[in-house]
C-alpha cells in the first residue's frame, strides 16, 4: 500500500498553517512523513495509477505505518473519511463511501483545540519515555524530541526545552525555566532561568531569574545568581556573579568575584567593545567597567568605582568620591 500525504491545512495560527505547527520540535507535516515514510503532494496533484493508496491530509501526527494499515486491511471498497481517503484502482473518486472518522489513527488535528490537545499528547509520551531512562520529570514539563537528558535529572512541571538542549547527567532544573539550543553540564542546578543558545559546565548554580543570552559560555563550578544577565560573555570555572549584574560583551577569568549591580558597560551608542577581566580578579559592588577595558589577574576593583582604564595584574582601583556632611542640613533644605 502506497502512502500520500496531501499538503492541505486545516486552519492557522498566527500565519502558520495547520501542517507546519511544531509539536514537541517536529511539525505534524514531518512527523507523518517521517513515521509513515509517506510521500508528500500539493493539493490537486494527485499522482495517476492503480493499487492500493492510502491518501491523508496532515492531520494525524501520531500515526503509525500499522495502525494505518490495520485501519485499510479488511475494507474491500475504496471509501473516504474525515482527513483523507483510500483507492484500490484509483478510479471512481467521486463516488466513495464516506466514513464518519477516522478514529483508529488516534488524534487528529483539525482545529487549535485538537492541536493542544495534540501537544499535551507529545509530551506524555515523551516524559514517559524521559522516565524509562532514568530522568525525572514532573507532569507537564514540555520536553523536545531532539533533546538529551542524563539520567538522575530532575525537571519540574514548568519545564519548557526548546531544539537541540544537551543537559547532563544529575541536574536540577525547578521552576519556570526554559532551556533553547543550549548545553548544560552535569550536576549543575538551573532555578527559573532563561538559557538561550549558550553552554553551562559542570556543577554550577544558574538562578534564580538569570537570564542567558546567545553565545554565552560559563565553565565549571559558577554561580549565575538572581537576576543576572549575561550577553555574549565567556566566564571562566568558579566565577562567582551572584546577583543583580550585566555581564555584556566580557572575558571573565577563573576564580572572579562580580559584586552585586556591576554594569559591564559595553555600548557607548555607536559601537560595542568588549571588556576582559583576568584570573581572581574582585569587582565590588556597583562597579562599572566601561569597555574596552582590561582588568588584570588579582586586581581588586573596589565598591561604587567606575574603571575607564586598564588595571594591570594585581593593582587596586578605588573611584569614589568623598562625602561632604552638612549637620542638620536636612531639615533647613526641606523648608
């Protein structure tokens, strides 16, 4: 029996049509094609001969080459249903008996309630499979097709990865968190964060709330606390930026401290720069590198200070300004 599968959209989403909708990484089109191993037509372009044909609409993305078989094996007629139609000679298409479903072939999708339905589906059968290898994962974490998980991993309800994520063995990833063509290394711990198109090492604390940026790369055993964001920046194994901190367009050596509101200041409004931070280097808090900058290995940057210039390795660097006190001034500037 030969299989066809004619390119014809039941409804659509935000300008996509029914077919081209992804469930769990793949769309329904390619999931057909693929299981089926189908041959896909426009619509009108019905091939000419005989035998027996089985012609659906991509309609039917769980499917399988048995299940479709099985459904045409004892019918000696040719008939039509919801979602396509079978021919023996393939003549008299106009008169086929018309069946109500298609039931047997499992969901379908013919409207954006099926489609949820659809995905709710994908994933079951994903997490499912995810458990049978030694991964935990909570009911209702969305997991891609072409994604891998270690085993002893854990990944909470909320869970969303999205294209090609690698996460390694025994990690941790709890809340609102979702994961887009990324890498993550074992045993790291990842708590609501975004990790978009970026690589984490090993052992390391992602969140909460960080947030991970293309082309970012954190090596081994760091902590990305809360609400800090990287951009395009390299950070080097034990490197500690633990929270409320933009880290743009920057080189971070081994074994740095990144204190609490540090602003990598990387665009000056007509180009960005990039800014290099060298092995243990201490940045304290509310600091500003304006880039291009280089802060050599050991140098220790102290609180509130803005650096404009190169450190050399092991210079101390101390910016602010000293208070001026008015006793009572307060209350004579507030009349």
């Amino acid at each position: 029996m030969d299989i066809f599968i004619i390119k014809k959209s039941a409804f659509a989403f935000r300008g996509v049509n029914s077919y081209d909708l992804e469930i769990l990484g793949k769309s329904i089109l390619e999931r057909m094609e693929e299981t089926l191993c189908a041959t896909v037509l426009n619509e009108g372009e019905l091939p000419k001969g005989g035998g027996e044909r089985l012609y659906l609409y991509p309609a039917f993305p769980f499917v399988t080459l048995s299940q479709a078989r099985a459904f045409c094996k004892d019918r000696a007629q040719s008939f039509a249903f919801e979602g396509g139609f079978y021919t023996r000679d393939g003549s008299g298409l106009g008169e086929l008996d018309v069946l109500s479903s298609f039931g047997a072939l499992g969901i379908s999708v013919f409207n954006l309630n099926d489609f949820i339905c659809a995905q709710e589906h994908a994933a079951r059968l994903r997490n499912e499979m995810l458990r049978q290898n030694g991964v935990f994962v909570e009911e209702g974490a969305q997991i891609d097709e072409g994604a891998t998980v270690g085993k002893g991993t854990y990944l909470s309800k909320n869970t969303v990865v999205r294209g090609s994520v690698s996460i390694g063995e025994n990690c941790t990833v709890l809340g609102e968190c979702q994961l887009i063509e990324c890498t993550v290394g074992s045993g790291t711990e990842i708590n609501c964060a975004q990790l978009i198109e970026c690589s984490v090492g090993k052992n390391c604390k992602i969140g909460p709330y960080a947030y991970l940026r293309p082309f970012s790369e954190v090596g081994n055993g760091c902590r990305i606390g809360d609400y800090v964001e990287l951009k395009n920046a390299t950070v080097g194994d034990g490197t500690k930026i633990a929270h409320h901190a933009y880290v743009g367009d920057a080189t971070v050596g081994k074994g740095v401290n990144v204190g609490c509101g540090v602003v990598f200041a990387n665009y000056n409004g007509r180009q960005k720069s990039r800014s290099i931070v060298g092995d243990r280097a201490f940045i304290g808090c509310n600091c500003n590198l304006i880039a291009p900058v280089q802060v050599g290995a050991g140098a220790y940057v102290a609180a509130g200070t803005t650096v404009a210039d190169h450190l050399k390795d092991g210079d101390f660097c101390i910016g602010r300004c000293r208070g001026y006190v008015k006793e009572g001034g307060a209350q004579k500037y507030m009349k």
